[in-house]
C-alpha cells in the first residue's frame, strides 16, 4: 500500500474529528451562555375570564 494513500485518509479522518470536536464544544459553549443569561421567572400574558 502506498504511504501517500494512508497519510491522506489519516488527515482526512484527522479534519472530521477535529470538525466534529469543535462543534461539540461550542454547541456546550452555547447552552451554558444561554442558560446563563435566561431568567428563570417567565411572564405570560393571560386574558380575564368573563363573568356571567
């Protein structure tokens, strides 16, 4: 087998882990900020029942 073979499909599954770790990481990055900056207490908007 060629050498030159090997070192190309190692760098290419080398580029999908890197890829596929960076997006991990910054999809962890992004709910910690947005539970972070979320509040808790939600207001809602609730219409008055009619009285008969």
């Amino acid at each position: 087998m060629d050498i030159g073979i090997i070192f190309r499909s190692l760098i290419k599954w080398l580029r999908r882990f890197v890829i596929a770790f960076m997006l991990g990481f910054s999809n962890v990055i992004y709910q910690e900020t947005k539970t972070i900056d979320d509040t808790f207490f939600k207001t809602e908007q609730v219409l008055p029942d009619k009285e008969e």
